[in-house]
C-alpha cells in the first residue's frame, strides 16, 4: 500500500520544529524518503505533513493557499502541532484532509501505511459533515528515531538556540493557561538518556552550536510524582554539556517548587547559568484564577537560591487574565520590583483551546474584556487596550526593576508599543476564533 506514495514532505511556517523533524524521522524509519522545509511554499506532494505552532496560523492565507494547492494538484495534507488542540478550529478554517492531535508518532506510522483513518488514534476529520475523532492515545515508549534534521539547521535561530530538544513529556501543574498537561498528560514520561545524547550528537554533526531543553519544567526528567530526582537531572546536562560544552546549553523553564541546590549546581556547572521561572501574577488570587499551583513566597525563595548558587533568575508575567483587577496589577508592579529579575517576558493572556483559560473567556461577558476594552488612564494618549497598556507599563518598569537598571530609550519605547499592540491584535483575532468554533457549544 505505501508504494502509491512517492513524495512526501513535511514543513513548518519560518522554523525547523522540533515536532517537525521528530515526525520526519518517524516517516523516514518507515521507509520514505521525505524532504523537510520551513519555506511552505514549497511544500507539494501526495502526502504533506504540515506542522504548526500558534493559533495565529489557521488565518494565515498563505497557508490557506498552500492547503488548497497541495489537495488540488491530487495530494493529501496532515496538519499537526499544537494548533492540534483546536481540531474543530483547523479543519474549519484550514481545511485539511486530516488533523493529527497530540501525540503524533503512532497516527503518522499509521498514516504512511494507508490503513483506514478511523484505525488511526490522535486524528480528526471531516466526515458527512461531521467532525470525527479517533481513539486518543499517549505513547508510553518514547523510543524514536532520530529527528530528520536539515542541512542547514545552524542557520536557525530560536532565541539564541539553533533548536530545542525534547527529554520528557507530561507536566504535573495544572496551569489554566497552558495545553501541557491536557496534551501530554500530568505523569512525566522520559526518555533514556542514551538516546538524548545520540539526538544531540546529531545536530552537533548538522551545525547545531546552541541547543535548549524544550520548554516545559526540565528538572522534572525522570521525576516521579512530581518530585524532583535530582541525579538524573544531573546526568542529563552533564551528558549533554560533555558534547556541546557548558556555554552552548540552556535549560530555561523550571518550575519555583521544582528546585533542590543539586539542581542549581547543575544549571550553574552545565548551562549557559539562567532559569527562567513562570511567575505570572503577584496577587495570589490570580495565581488561584490562573491555577499556578506555586505561592508568591515559594517565588521568592526560588530566585533567592538562584543568587545563592549563582544562576541568574528571570522570568515571565501575564497580565488581562480574566478577573485581573488594578489592585491585582499593582500586586504584580510590587513584586517585580521586589524581585529585581535578571530579565523579564510579558505577555497578555492568550486562550488556547483546550485549556480553564479557553473556558474563562467563553464565560466572561466581552464587554469586560480586557484584551478589548480601551484605556482610560496614564497611558490614554497611546490608545491601547487596558491588558496592552498594563503590558507597556510592566515592560518599562522591569528595566528600571532590573539589577542594574536601564534607560528606556526610543528605540525601545517604541518596540514595547509595538510588542504590546501586535500581542493584542493577535489575541483578540484568537478570541475570535475560539468564540467561533467553542463558546457557541
């Protein structure tokens, strides 16, 4: 059956994922020869697996078009990533032939072999009219092929990283805004380390000179009930540092309460120095609104470790969470200040399917929207949105926060203003999606 397939491709819109070559490689092993791209224009073929990573991209025409023209010159397009987690949402707007949800090795080997698509687990599609879902299944063997890595791979640039690489699945928090632990699951799944080395080797042999561990909380590898197993940890930014070196390594997102003074040590000895935390709020009722799960003081202690063992501490914020208050703002203001973070990343709060944040706003009146509702204080004249200009405002307060403060200069003014406008566009086209596609359930 998978002799009718001649040509198959896999493609992500500007960037070489890491679920794109993960997929290649699964395609690959099952005996093809596929070829990958960033530059989706020149995805065509009698199969293309499509991999896309932000919701932004199901309005995106130019993948519209390539869609369209893959299915019109006879061709079969698989569309995968997180957008995943919104199935009724890309087969509405994209119009693929299949989308495969979640965990996608298994659907993919079943794919190439051209067995009945109902037989295949973690798909959707558009059947009489209806969406169908098969069987949802996670893989308990994460054994797999090496990635399909491109030639020129080194020429990416992710944050300062060439790619990102996969150690584990699964997260225990129960964060309201992210999909994690509804696509992985709350029990952590590693991979063996001899495997991770092997994959890392790999793209140190394509060009790679800076890699990250995948984003998620890298010191629960090989974790088990949520508590941290340090030596394994340990072994594994050693593993990786012997072959990249200390300076080439980035472990970015840890949780507060997954921290040991072993695991500091390691991210000091075999990393670039940094963890990232995601602090999100000051106030403590959002924190209870978002479901962090992690106390203001556990914060608190977790950046002063960092400075204890020398790793520099920064982290995340969100802000137009639904019921974020002034007050809760204010709180928010405070502990940046308190905190004196290294370096800061704020965003506005961004629904995605599947997750108690997607509910909250399906809930909430659109009138209250903070995402939506205009400004009406120190920052009126640049008219922004109220969640957009508390993004400004927490923008320029981190560089005067930091350890050693900065000027904001014009330059900088304007690409906050810029930052803030676009992340508000882009969420409110989001809301429009999920009000399309899930509210109206």
């Amino acid at each position: 059956m998978k002799n009718r397939i001649s040509n198959v491709m896999v493609g992500a819109p500007g960037l070489y994922t890491y679920g794109a070559m993960r997929i290649g490689g699964i395609i690959r092993d099952a005996g093809f020869h596929p070829h990958i791209t960033r530059d989706i224009s020149q995805l065509h073929g009698d199969q293309v697996f499509m991999s896309l990573y932000s919701t932004l991209h199901l309005l995106d025409p130019a993948i519209k078009e390539v869609v369209k023209r893959i299915q019109q010159k006879g061709g079969e397009c698989i569309i995968g990533g997180p957008v995943s987690s919104g199935p009724e949402m890309v087969l509405g707007e994209l119009h693929p032939d299949l989308v495969v949800c979640g965990e996608g090795e298994e659907a993919v080997r079943c794919i190439l072999h051209r067995a009945d698509r109902v037989d295949c687990p973690n798909c959707a599609y558009i059947e009489d009219g209806r969406i169908i879902k098969t069987e949802q299944k996670r893989n308990q063997d994460l054994s797999f092929p090496l990635p399909l890595i491109p030639d020129d791979i080194g020429a990416q640039d992710i944050r300062g990283a060439q790619t990102y690489i996969e150690t584990h699945r699964g997260c225990f928090g129960r964060c309201g805004f992210c999909q994690v632990p509804r696509v992985f699951g709350r029990r952590i799944r590693s991979r063996e380390l001899d495997e991770i080395l092997k994959e890392v080797r790999a793209f140190q042999k394509k060009g790679v000179r800076r890699l990250a561990l995948i984003g998620g909380t890298g010191s629960l590898y090989r974790s088990k009930d949520g508590e941290v197993n340090s030596d394994a940890f340990i072994s594994l930014l050693e593993g990786i540092s012997s072959i990249m070196g200390p300076r080439n390594v980035s472990c970015p997102d840890i949780r507060a309460d997954c921290l040991t003074d072993e695991v500091l040590e390691a991210v000091r000895a075999y990393t670039i120095g940094w963890i990232f935390f995601g602090i999100e709020s000051g106030s403590e009722k959002m924190l209870g609104l978002m479901q962090k799960g992690i106390p203001v003081d556990t914060v608190r202690d977790a950046v002063e470790q960092c400075r204890q063992h020398g790793v520099k501490p920064a982290g995340s914020f969100i802000t137009g969470y639904p019921g974020e208050e002034e007050e809760d703002f204010q709180a928010t203001k405070d502990l940046m200040e308190e905190l004196s973070l290294d370096d800061v990343f704020i965003s506005l709060a961004e629904p995605i399917p599947s997750t108690p944040l997607a509910d909250l706003v399906c809930e909430q009146d659109p009138a209250s929207d903070l995402v939506s509702i205009p400004h009406q204080g120190e920052y009126s004249g640049l008219h922004l949105t109220e969640a957009e200009a508390r993004a400004f405002d927490l923008m320029l307060h981190a560089d005067i926060c930091r350890p050693v403060p900065r000027m904001t200069q014009d330059v900088r003014y304007q690409a906050y203003l810029h930052d803030v406008r676009k992340q508000g566009s882009d969420i409110r086209k989001v809301t429009r999606l999920l009000r399309t596609y899930y509210c109206r359930q």
